[in-house]
C-alpha cells in the first residue's frame, strides 16, 4: 500500500514555547490512524498543522508529504487548496456546522459544484446519491435544526467529503455523543476505509479507537510516547500512561458495588409518571433510596434520566405519584451535580466568593471547606479565579466539595464525567463514591455509559423497561 | 409564521388604542386657548384677533365633555372617519395621504440609499475586524451620529447645490429634488447600519459554519456569496425595523430644512396650531404605519431565514 | 438573492438622477418666499394668489398707498359720503370666461364680508349691482378709508364658479396669471392668462414655493435654483449682498417692530414708567448687530408710510440713566440682585412674543438683557403668536413683543382704527385713553380734505409718542433675492404682489 | 478540528478605548463645571459691539450673534445637557431595567402585558410623545428629556430581559436556589454582573441620542427656549452666520461631536 500522507517533525509553537514537540508518523490508503490522548496533550494541534487550520497566534515548522507532493508547515496558506479536494476535514460540532439557513441537500451539494465543477443538477443529482447512501435521503429540504443529531451529523459529513476528499481527518468525533451516536460515527468512518480512503482520528474515547482498528499513536504532553498497531498496542501496552489510560476505560474498572445495605430510607417515591413534549418518558415508577445508596440510571441521551433526577429533587413536578423525603432532613441536604461543570457555578464571580456565600448563608464553618479542599486533591489559590479559567475536571470536584458543605442526605449526580477525559472521570467518580460512603450520602447516578453504570452502583433501573 | 403576523396584529390594534388616547388626552391638556390657536394657525400672526377666534369657537363644539367626546372619537376612529382638519379645512385623511406619500417617498430613497452606503462598507469591515477601514469607519460613524441632521444638510446643500451645482436645494416637483435630503437622512442611518453589519459580518464569519465553508474548499468570495451574505442580512434587515424610529426625527428635520411636504412637517405645525383632529390621524396613521412596516421587516426575515425561533 | 438588490439599487439612483439638474433657464420664474398655502379660502392663502397675479381686487394702491383703479376702471362718492359707486372694467373677463360683471363681484364681496378680516369691520350697508358693469356699495356712515379696505387681499373677486356657498373650491381669478397646478401647503403654478383685460405680462410660466427655513431660502437664491427670493435673514442678507451671483434689494415696509404695553398694570399705568422702559432700548445697537438694517425706530410710523410719518417729531432716545432716574422718582429701589423693588414687590414682567417671525425671540433676548441694565427683570414667554389676543382680551398680558403689519390696506387708518380704537386693540393700545387722540382718529374717517387731514394726524402721532402706549422699536426692511437674469423685478413696499406682471428675462 | 485547545489570553486590565472615553468626558465636565468654582463671564451678557467677534488671546472661544461669550455659554449648555441626558438614561433605565428582570423572572402573564405595552411604545412615534409633552408644559427642559426617557425605556426593557430570559433558566442559577440562595443573592451574584456592562453600553448610546433628538427638536423650534444656552438651540441661532463666523457654529457641533465620541467610546465593547 502507498502512503498517502507522510509528516515528518511536525511541531507547533506559540511564539517560541514549543507546545508539541517534532513528530513524524504516516497514513496509508485504505487505512485508519488514530491520534490517542487527554485534553491539552497536543493531540488536536497537530492535526490542526498538518491541515494547515491553527489558530492565528500559532507556528507550526515540520514538512507534510500528499501524494507526492511536498508542502512546508510553517506556510499553512500553501495547504488551503488541499481543502475539500485532497483532505476531508470532518467539523467537531456537526448541528454547528451546518448554516442554519441553508437546506440540507444544497450544503452538500455546493461541495460537489463549486469544488468539483459540476453543472447545477448534475451536482444535485450526485448530492441526493451521497445523502441516500448514508440513509438520510429525507433529511433533503430540511434546515439544520429540524435534523436530529444523527442526520446532522451524516449531513456534515457528505458535506465534506462532496469535495472529493480521499483523506479524511476526525477531530473528536465522538465528543459528547451517546453511545448509540458514537457507533453511527465508527460506522460511517469504516465505510469511508472500505471505500479505499484513508482516515486519520483524534480522540481521547479508547473505545473509539478500539474498533477502528487500523495503527494508534499515544501523545502525552506534546509528545508521542507510543506508536504500532492499535491491536497489539491495546492488548500489552508498554508505556505506563497508555497503562493508565487502558485502565481508565470504566469496562475495565474494579467494581465497588455493596449489596444488600439495610439502612433507613431517606427518599420512596412511588407510581412516578412524566411525559416531556408529548412522549411518555417513564410511568409507575417506584423507587425506594436508603442512606448512602448509590443508584443508577442508564439510557440513551432523551430517555428521561435526568428528568427522574429532578423530580426526586423537587426541581419539576411529575405528572403523578407521590414523592416522601426523610423527615427532618432540611430542603438544601438534597444535592445536584450537572454535567457541564462551568454552567454550574455563577460565571462572573470566583469560585471562592460563590463558597463564601454559601459559608455565611448557612454559618458554616470555614475550615470545613479546607479540609473537603485537601481531601478532593484541589489547592487553595483555584478559589481566586473564575469558573472559565479552571479545568473540567478540577471544577467539578469543586462543585462536589460545594454539595458536601451541606451534609447532604441525597446527591443527583447528572452525568458528571461524560465531559471530562477518562482518567479524570476514574477519579472524579472514585472521589464521589468514597466521600458518599464515608459521610453515608445517596446518590443518584445517570449516565449513557452503560460499563460505568454497572461498575459504581449498588442498584441499577432501567427507565426504558418501565 | 401565522403566529408573527397574528403578533403583529394585536400590536396594531394595541397601537391604534394607546395612540388614540394618548393623543386624546393629550389634546385636551394643551394650554393656550383652542380657538385663538386655531384662528392663529389659520388666518396667520397679522390677521389673528379676538373676532376671528369667537367664529372659530362657534364653529367648533369645542366644550364637549370629554367622556362623551372620547366615545366619539373612538367611534370614528373605528370608522377611519378622521374628520377634517381645522387649519385647511381639507379631510384629514386626504391631507395626511399625500403628506404620507411625501414622506414615504422620501424615506424609501433615504433607506435605499443608506442600504448602499452602510451595510457594504460595514461588511468589508467585519472582514478584516480592527483593520484601517474598520478604524476609520468607527470615527467616521461617531462623527455623524454627533452631527445634528441639519449641519449635515447644511453641508450636503453647500457640496453639491452652491459649490458642484448637481442638484437643487429645495422644491418636490420632479425626482432631482429627492436626492439631497433622502442622502442626508441616508448618511445619518448609514451612520449606524454600517455598524450593524459589521458585527454581524465579523460573528457570522467566526461561526463554525463559515470555517466549514472554507474547509469544503470554498474560495473567501464562494463562502461569502454562499453562507455570510444571508445570515449577516438578518440581523441587517431586523435592524431596518428599529431605524423607522430614529427615521422619524430625521424626517422632521429634513423636511423643515429641505421644504419637503412631509408628514413630520405638517405633524409640528398641527401640534403648534392645535388642530386636534389632524394631530389624532396623524398619529394614528403613523403608529399602523409603524406596525405594518415591522411586519414587513418580520416577512422578510422569515423569508431568508425561516427559522422559527427568533424572538 | 443578490441580483435584486443591485438592479432595484440601480434604478433608484437613474431616476433621481434623471431629472433636469437645475431648473433655471428655462424661463419659468421660481419664487420662493416663506407663506404656505394652507388652502383656497382667500382669508387664509389670499395674499399667495394676489401676489401672484392670479386674482385682483376692485381697487389697487400704488407705491404711496394713494388708490388707483384695478377691476373697478372709475368710482364716486355721493355729496352725504354714504353711496359709492363703481364703474367696472368693460371687457374683464374670469380665467373661466365667465364676464367680470357687477353681480360677480357684488357676489364675492358680499361673500368676502361674512369672513374675518378688515372688510366685516366696515360700516357697510348692502352691495348691489346695478347695472351690468356698475355696482353701489351704501354705508351706514361715512368711512374715508373704503376704498383701501376694497383693496385688501381678502376682499378679492372670484368668479361665481368658484364657490360652493360661500365656500372656495378653486381659484378662478381675473388677474394676469392663470392657476395650472396647485399642492398646498407647498407649491403651485401660474402661466400667462392670454386674454387678460389689462397690459400682458412678458414672464410666460412661473412657479411658487412655500419654504420655510430662511437659510434654504437664501441658498436656493446663492445657487440660482430660484429666481425671486422674498424675505432673507438678517445673515443671509449680509452675505448674498456680497455675492455677485444675486442681486439684493431692500426697503422699508410699513410695518414695525413694537412693544404692546398693558397700561393697566399698576407698574406700567404711570406715563414715565413707559417712557423709561423706551429710554433703556438701544434701538441702534440693535438694529445694527442683529436685524443688520438702519431701520431704528424713532417714531411708531416708518418714512415709507408717508403721511403718516411726522419728520419734526423728536426722536425716541437711548438714555439709561434717565430711566434709572424716572423709575427711582417713582419710588423704586434696587433691590440686592439689582432688581427694583417698591415696599416689597420686584418690577419683574413678563415679555410674550412668538417665533413664527424669527428675529423676534432674538430682539426680545436683547430687551432681556437691557431692560436688566436698569433694574427690570424679563421673562420671556415665546409662544404662538394668538397668545397676544388671547391675553389681551383676559387683560393678563404684561408686555407683547411683535412686528405689526400696517399695510394689511394701503392706507394705515384701518389699522389704526381697530388697534387705537377707544377701547385698544388686540395689537394696539391697551388699558390707555387719551380723549383728544380718540376725537382727531374718528374725525380723520370723516374728512377728506388733505390739509386738515395731515394735522389731525399730526396730532394722533404726537399723542402715541408721548403717551407710548406702544413703545416702537425697529422699522421693518423687506428684502428680496433676485436673479441678475431677471430684470423688473421690485418689491412693493405694501407686499401686496411679487410684480411679476413687471418682470422680464435680460436679453 | 476547530476549537483551538490552546485557549488565547484574554483581554485582561482596563481597555484603551474606554479610559480615551473616559478622558474625554472628564475633560468636557470639568471645562463645563470649573467656572462654577472660578467663575467666568455671565453666559448671557450681551455686548453688541462684541457680536461675532472671532477667537482672540483675551476669549479663546470668542462671541456669539449678540456678543455674548461664547465659553460662558459652552460651559452653561454642557452643564444642561450632560445633567439632563444623565437624568434621561436614568429615568428611562430604572424602570427598563426593574420591568425587564421582573417580565423574565415572572415570565406568563406578566411578561406577555409588559410586553405588549413596550410593543406598542415602540411603534408609537417618539417625535409625537415629545412634542406633545413639551407642548403641554411648554419652555421646559425636564419635560423634553421626560419625553426622550419615555421613547428610550423600551430598548432597556427589551434588552434586559433577553440577557435575564435564558440566564434565568441555566444550570448556575438552579444550583443556586437548591443550595438556598435567596432571590436578592441571585440577583446580585447571576444577573447583574451581566447586565452592567450591556447597560454602560446601551446607556451611553442612550445620552447620546437624546442629546442629539433635543438638539433636533430645536430646529422645529420645539425644543429649550432663548436665551436659556443649550447646545442644540446654539447651533440653530449661529447656523445663519455659518459663513461670516464659522468659530461660532464650530464650536458647538465639536462640543456635541466630543461627547458623543466619549460617551460611545465608553460603550464600546471590549472586543475592539
């Protein structure tokens, strides 16, 4: 098999910090490269310089070599003619991708008439084969935003690739997506192979690269620690990150569930209903919650896990059934935590006057919050700066550490890793557990990760059954 | 779509309501005595005496009481009977139609205009946000929204009537006497449209939509023609709607200025001369006009950019 | 999408642009002066359709207000002074060719007569037409001034066609000038009537333009876009007169800027309080730098008013002090922010005036600040001008600034009489009686004899300025913008017409 | 493939263009306020001998039509229309601001009536409102500008409530009432850091276009009275002698071109 795609020393540079250092790696016909690492590691940088797409304030040097042709990094202007023809670029955010004005049908084909030079309906023609053949024909006359994220995302993709792109380059393109959604995204990428392209993937989902098979390469801070065949690489990894990494995966989790833990319940909900915009999300839902139970809920993105969260915490009504919380235990011991952990604390003040607040409201006790601070591994100074400058993964610690302030009874915790890197999420969720089971704290769990579901709870519903 | 016009509706009706009274009850508290501000408005400050207003009072039922009188006039408004202007004599709704029509004219080759100037000069410079056009422009646009419209006029009818010698100053018989003032109130609403459409013009080209544009292998002008034009043309022609307003002061200036037989003009001289029946229609009038002018602007939105839920 | 913008951008700018530049040179006459033409009803636009030639009166005034014949060709007066009797011209004829006969214009009269204006005021019995071309007006006392009254813009003859009762609903005059296109309140046009009965007019088409704003006035003169300009700014004067591209002409008019003293109020009831008020004005200063003519007022007549202005009379002066002193005489001390104060009460008025005439509010911000040079506080009221009756009639004016029209009829005696009547005038006396001057105003209606009438004028003259019921302040100066391209053209002292029957285009 | 993972520094410390508007301003407010303190020529003194002289060493700004100084009066007609155009954007913020928190917070009923009511003020003709309520009380600055804040609290109104609408809504606010927060706390911590610097923005443009709709009603001769100096009046009584004393014209439209520069400096976004 020829190479398509040779890149030899690629690096970025801000100004003169370098931020990846030189690499080289190759990308055959027919098959699929996979760019493995955590937020921050690099990894999408340097697809961005080999596209020749860094943001203005970047430098990239290295050499990229296309089908023969040689094209020098640090010139990105050189590789915009590649755009659309030779490299398929796949947008991260497909219902953002798409101009909110313009039918579906026509944003593929303008790819196919201005790109490739076809007459008007000749393009149409071949833009209505490329929307059949990935099953979408009737999303045709729609606009963006009467698409379903699965249509929009087969739409953003036949849109890039109508340019005629053999190359394809995926930047996260499982990011926040459903279980459901992410194999609808390998199964359009595989296609792509099938047909004779070439893909090259950057993500951080193991699972993802799992099933694309093909060659791995693992970047840790800049630099790429490990490289070779995804199968061999996954099954014995050398490098201890990729270890850790491997390990991180929540279907390779220990579990920690507790069976049969007989303590006073401290919510029973019974015959619970809710319908949302007409479909019957769940009914005759009966639900007892024992101190320091953890309990689970999966299900596809929609199906109503987080509305349940919320009816037990008094936040929407249900349609019917009754709801008896623990006498005595007062209004605020009944807990969030959401899944987008910036959106959750107010965004122009600090986080420590947030705490403050909450301190005086309540008359708490300063040093609690200290020791909560040193127990979840999160230093004092993160207290001065706004939730905008600080990292998923150290804010929704903070916001834990927040609920715990209250000895709270019951904690809904919506999501709360599906935004964050796997080794953070082990962490984040090993902390959560731990500190329910020390301080005897409920705690609803949702998420579409099914493995995770069954490796954390003691107990698990399954909504769509009911 | 429905659900906007049927909107636009009950804001007509609520308009038509508010306006009637608040001019209404407006008209009544008017100090100075009716009568001899009529006579005034009427026969004009050397004729005006005490003798020519006791026959404009006979003349009108001046004290009606005013529930009674407010039952009236609401009975008319329904009707569109206007009834006639004090001061001419004319039918209001004959008077404010042509005076209308003026002004219309005026204002439609004033937005025209201001279409052509503004939003392309805006555009290129959301292009290049903080490049020298971008800079200039910013001065530029203050500098005219600190100049009252009548230093504009004053300096448009010196460039081109006294020194260039293009077009006359002032009169409405034929099209060469529109430019003047239409360019005056066309460089005060271009003043701001420009800077309109440059925000919108720089955050449509930041969207990811745009960036995916250029990524399909779209050249700059294929992705401008294709995805900016239109979405940078919402927020443009939405902002149309909000400029009737500031239009309206413009008018009034320009037409005093310019001798243009425009509404706002007539509009003045109705408030100073107190000839109620007048200032009633007109402003009723206006406030539809308003209305139905914001559902245009509402229509052509919905045209280019059928998404439902813009507020 | 983006071709429709770019042809609709394209036809608008080809339609402005076709029109005709400028309309200069094609031998229209574009007049443009500050009347709007608020409807057809002589009494509130006459003036607009008899300065344009298109209507006539039974009797015209010439440049010394002295009557001369017009529709009525010849007149007398019985021997009691009650029975006037008036030959009509033989072949008048209405622009609708209707015969400008006595019943037409007894009809018109008649009709002028149930308006509001100078001729309900006369003491007229009936109108009846005699003959066919001779008509009788029957008083019920003798009134010199009738004939001046005839020729009162709102006493105009329109053909029985014209009217619906006595309502107007079109112009149908005999004058030189034939009406073709009318959109009030801002312009109309006039072409030449072929078969006027009098002298035909050299000018074929003319147009008129209300516009309002004295600085547009006075640039569409500077850039040619009209050829007659009436009245101009004190500003615009100084600078066109400057400019070669127009010529200027300016004289003095009949009518005078004035202060309307309510006698009644007990700090103006006393003779010197007024005389002081007059001797604080520095009506020289004020002419000079603000109406920018050298029109000071010595006298309430202006010299354009002939007969009526008395040379020998002593002059109005400017004498601070002297007012100081006749106010402290009457017992007024300055108070501490140097307003006087008599046992407790400041002397503090108040100064009503209006902007439709635009130098007024200026000249009254000048009074202001003089009259606070010698301890009087102004408060300046400008509002619409009918708030000067209006507080006349009430009695709750204190003093009204305003620029009386004495050529409303070619001879000032009508004014005179309804503004110095024995009990004042809306825009005359008020609250001030002075026998005498009552006796010689009534017996100058009775006479006709010159000599006699020149004393009793005298007389009537010699009391306003003594007593100053009004105190005068300026002599109006009417000036006019014309196109050199244009000559014959004049300003009648009496603004009764533009003469554009006079005018002719320069070879 | 397009959000860059390297985040840009944000625009940190106070922007250039608003401390320029700022500059400005203070300039104008001091030249407008210090012969209160120091005293200066009476703003309406006349001196006709003086009428339309130029600039000179002894009075840098020279004189008007009726040889009064033309700094007494600059300074005189800044201190009106800077306090009254403050006193519009206040009169027409406060109430804009409480009914649009009070419609989004409320949302139903309230909301739709509120909104209504400020749909029809918006196609109600300004110009109409404020020549009716000058002609009420006639001769009186207050009521123009009472009139301007009538035509300007819709915008406020209408903006507030957009920006409080979906703020309301989010996640933060919520995790705010479960941890106990009252709705004063809300308030102060969620909605009003938003709004302040869209209401400095809105604000200035507000002053700003009510000082140039008084100068405007000026010319119909609707708007302050002679020989009360106002800028807008000022321009109108020198605009005859553009050409025999241009300084006298100038001086005013620089005046109002200052401010307006600074006040929408001061608007300006921090964005450039």
């Amino acid at each position: 098999m020829n190479t398509v795609l040779k890149v030899t020393d690629a690096a970025v540079f801000a100004g003169n910090k370098q931020l990846v250092e030189p690499t080289s790696f190759e990308l055959a016909q027919g098959r699929v490269l996979t760019i493995v690492g955590e937020t921050g590691s690099g990894k999408s940088l340097l697809a961005q310089a080999v596209a020749g797409l860094l943001p203005d304030g970047l430098s990239a040097t290295g050499v990229a070599n296309l089908n023969g042709t040689h094209f020098d990094l640090a010139k990105p202007a050189s590789l915009r003619p590649l755009w659309g023809r030779t490299l398929g670029i796949l947008p991260q955010e497909p219902w953002l991708a798409l101009d909110p004005t313009m039918r579906a049908l026509d944003q593929v084909a303008e790819g196919h008439r201005l790109v490739r030079h076809l007459e008007r309906a000749a393009a149409l023609d071949e833009a209505r084969r490329d929307l059949k053949a990935l099953g979408v024909e009737d999303a045709e006359g729609k606009l963006p935003d009467q698409l379903s994220g699965g249509m929009a995302q087969r739409v953003a993709f036949a849109a890039a690739r109508a340019g005629g792109a053999r190359i394809v380059i995926a930047d996260e393109p499982t990011k926040g997506l459903d279980v459901a959604r992410r194999d609808d995204v390998i199964a359009l990428l595989m296609k792509e192979v099938e047909a004779g392209g070439s893909v090259l993937v950057i993500t951080h989902d193991l699972a993802l690269a799992r099933q694309m098979g093909g060659e791995i390469a693992v970047v840790l801070q800049g630099q790429v620690i490990e490289k070779g065949e995804t199968e061999a690489v996954l099954s014995n990894p050398s490098h201890d990150y990729t270890k850790r990494l491997i390990a991180a995966d929540p279907a390779n989790w220990t579990a920690m569930a507790r069976q049969g833990l007989q303590s006073e319940p401290i919510l029973v909900a019974d015959a619970l209903s809710k319908t949302r915009g007409g479909k019957l999300l769940f009914s005759g839902q009966n639900l007892k919650i024992h101190r320091g139970e953890i309990i689970g809920v999966s299900g596809p993105s929609g199906s109503g896990k987080s509305s349940l969260g919320d009816i037990l915490l008094g936040l929407i009504k249900p349609d019917d059934g009754v709801i008896a919380r623990l006498p005595g235990a007062a209004r605020h011991r009944f807990q969030k935590i959401y899944q987008d952990p910036p959106s959750s604390f107010p965004a122009r003040i600090t986080i420590g006057q947030n705490l403050d607040d909450l301190i005086r409201l309540h008359g708490l006790d300063r040093r609690i919050l200290s020791a909560l601070l040193k127990r979840l591994r999160l230093s004092e100074d993160l207290l001065q700066r706004r939730p905008s400058d600080v990292s998923g993964g150290e804010l929704q610690r903070l916001s834990i550490a927040r609920a715990m302030l209250l000895e709270p009874v019951f904690l809904f915790a919506d999501e709360p890793t599906s935004r964050l890197d796997p080794i953070t999420q082990q962490e984040t969720v090993d902390l959560l557990v731990e500190l329910a089971r020390e301080r005897d704290c409920a705690i609803l769990l949702t998420s579409h990760d099914k493995a995770l579901i069954d490796k954390t709870c003691d107990k698990v519903i399954d909504i769509a059954a009911a | 779509m429905i659900r906007l016009l049927f909107g636009r509706l009950v804001q007509a009706a609520l308009v038509a309501l508010m306006v009637g009274l608040l001019t209404f009850v407006m008209t009544r508290f008017l100090p100075g005595d009716l009568a001899y501000r009529i006579a005034a408005g009427r026969y004009g400050y050397d004729i005006v005496d005490s003798a020519a207003a006791a026959k404009v009072a006979a003349e009108l039922s001046i004290n009606q009481p005013a529930l009674v009188a407010l039952g009236q006039w609401m009975f008319d408004l329904v009707r569109f009977e206007f009834g006639t202007s004090l001061i001419s004599g004319q039918p209001v709704w004959e008077e404010v139609s042509t005076q209308l029509g003026h002004t219309l004219k005026l204002a439609a080759v004033a937005i025209l205009l201001s279409l052509l100037i503004g939003p392309p000069l805006g555009i290129l410079a959301g292009l290049r946000p903080g490049g020298l056009l971008d800079r200039s422009l910013i001065l530029i646009s203050t500098g005219m929204r600190a100049l009252p419209q009548f230093v504009v006029g004053l300096g448009i009818i010196i460039i081109f009537s006294l020194t260039l010698g293009l077009f006359p100053v002032a009169g409405h018989d034929h099209p060469g006497h529109l430019v003047l003032p239409a360019l005056t109130l066309a460089l005060g609403l271009a003043a701001v449209s420009n800077r309109v459409a440059r925000d919108a013009m720089r955050s449509v080209s930041e969207t990811a939509f745009y960036t995916f544009g250029r990524t399909k292998g779209l050249s700059e002008w294929e992705v401008f023609r294709g995805h900016g034009l239109r979405n940078v043309a919402v927020p443009i022609i939405t902002y149309l709607g909000v400029q009737f307003v500031y239009l309206i002061e413009g008018v009034v200036v320009v037409e005093t200025l310019f001798a243009w037989p425009g509404i706002g003009h007539a509009l003045v001289h109705a408030i100073f001369g107190r000839d109620v029946p007048m200032i009633q229609g007109a402003a009723f009038i206006m406030g539809l006009l308003f209305v139905a002018l914001n559902a245009l602007v509402d229509a052509l939105c919905h045209l280019i950019d059928p998404r439902e839920r813009r507020t | 999408m983006i071709r429709t913008p770019t042809i609709l951008a394209a036809l608008a700018l080809a339609i402005s642009l076709s029109g005709p530049a400028k309309s200069a040179g094609d031998g229209v006459v574009d007049i443009v002066a500050p009347f709007e033409i608020k409807g057809m009803d002589p009494t509130t636009s006459g003036d607009v359709f008899l300065r344009m030639g298109i209507v006539e009166t039974l009797v015209e005034a010439d440049a010394e207000g002295r009557p001369i014949p017009a529709l009525a060709k010849a007149w007398s007066l019985s021997e009691d002074g009650k029975l006037w009797t008036f030959e009509l011209q033989p072949n008048a004829r209405f622009h609708d060719g209707a015969p400008v006969d006595a019943k037409a214009v007894a009809n018109a009269l008649e009709i002028a007569r149930g308006k509001p204006g100078l001729l309900s005021k006369t003491p007229i019995q009936s109108i009846d037409a005699v003959g066919d071309k001779q008509l009788t007006i029957r008083l019920t006392a003798p009134f010199a001034p009738l004939l001046a009254f005839l020729a009162e813009s709102r006493a105009q003859v329109l053909a029985p066609s014209a009217y619906t009762g006595s309502d107007v609903k079109a112009i149908i005059g005999s004058g030189p000038f034939k009406l073709t296109g009318f959109a009030p309140p801002q312009s109309l046009t006039v072409e030449r009537n072929p078969d006027y009965w009098g002298a035909k007019p050299q000018i074929e088409k003319a147009t008129y333009l209300s516009v309002s704003r004295a600085e547009t006035r006075a640039l569409m003169a500077e850039s040619g876009d009209a050829d007659y300009v009436f009245n101009l700014d004190p500003a615009s004067r100084t600078r066109l007169s400057k400019s070669n591209k127009v010529k200027v002409l300016s004289v003095s008019i009949p009518r005078s800027v004035m202060l309307k003293v309510n006698a009644g109020r007990d700090v103006l009831a006393d003779r010197k309080a007024r005389e002081a008020l007059s001797l604080a004005i520095d009506r020289e200063g004020l002419a000079v730098a603000v109406l920018r003519y050298p029109a000071a007022a010595t006298q309430l007549f202006p010299p354009s008013l002939g007969i009526w202005h008395d040379k020998d009379l002593p002059p109005l002066a400017y004498e601070p002090e002297k007012a100081k002193a006749l106010l402290a005489e009457l017992g007024w001390t300055p108070g501490a922010d140097g307003i006087l104060q008599k046992d407790g009460k400041p002397f503090a008025l108040t100064l009503t005036t209006y902007p439709d005439r635009p130098e007024l509010p200026l000249i009254a911000a000048v009074l202001q600040d003089q009259m606070a040079e010698i301890g009087v506080s102004l408060t300046i009221n400008s509002t619409n001008s009918s708030e000067i009756p209006a507080k006349h009639q009430d009695g709750s004016l204190d003093l009204g600034l305003m620029a009386r029209n004495f050529a409303l009829v070619p001879d000032p005696i009508g004014t005179m009489l309804t503004d110095y009547g024995p009990k004042g005038g809306d825009w005359g006396a008020m609250n001030w009686s002075n026998p005498d001057f009552d006796a010689a105003l009534s017996k100058l209606t009775r006479i006709a004899d010159a000599a006699e009438g020149a004393e009793l004028r005298r007389e009537a003259v010699a009391a306003i300025q003594n007593d100053l019921p009004v105190i005068p302040i300026a002599w109006y100066q009417q000036t006019v913008a014309i196109s050199p391209k244009l000559e014959g053209a004049g300003i009648d002292p009496y603004e009764r017409s533009f003469g554009l029957d006079k005018m002719r285009w320069a070879e | 493939m397009t959000s860059p993972e390297y985040a840009l520094p944000r625009a940190t410390g106070f922007p250039v263009r608003r401390a320029a508007g700022l500059a400005i301003l203070g300039g104008l407010v001091l030249f407008a306020f210090l012969p209160l303190l120091f005293g200066g020529p009476d703003p309406l003194k006349q001196s006709l001998r003086l009428s339309l002289q130029g600039p000179s060493t002894a009075d840098w700004f020279g004189y008007d039509h009726l040889g009064r100084s033309m700094q007494a009066r600059l300074s005189a007609a800044l201190r009106l229309s800077l306090g009254l155009a403050l006193l519009s954007v206040v009169t027409a913020m406060v109430p804009g601001v409480l009914l649009g928190v009070a419609a989004a917070w409320r949302g139903g009923i309230i909301d739709r009536f509120i909104g209504g009511i400020s749909e029809a003020f918006l196609a109600l003709p300004g110009l109409l409102l404020v020549l009716m309520l000058t002609a009420i009380v006639p001769d009186n600055p207050l009521m123009l500008y009472l009139g301007i804040s009538l035509v300007l609290w819709v915008e406020y109104f209408r903006l507030t409530r957009a920006l409080s609408k979906p703020l309301l809504l989010s996640p933060s606010v919520e995790a705010s009432r479960l941890l106990g927060f009252g709705p004063w706390t809300i308030l102060r911590r969620h909605l009003w850091p938003e709004l302040a610097p869209m209401l400095v923005t809105v604000g200035s443009y507000g002053a700003a276009s009510a000082i140039m709709a008084i100068a405007a009603l000026g010319f119909v001769s609707v708007g302050v009275r002679p020989p009360t100096p106002e800028l807008g009046a000022m321009m109108i009584e020198l605009l005859p002698y553009y050409e025999e004393a241009p300084h006298a014209l100038l001086q005013p439209i620089l005046v109002i071109f200052l401010m307006v520069l600074a006040l929408q400096l001061i608007g300006a976004k921090e964005k450039p």
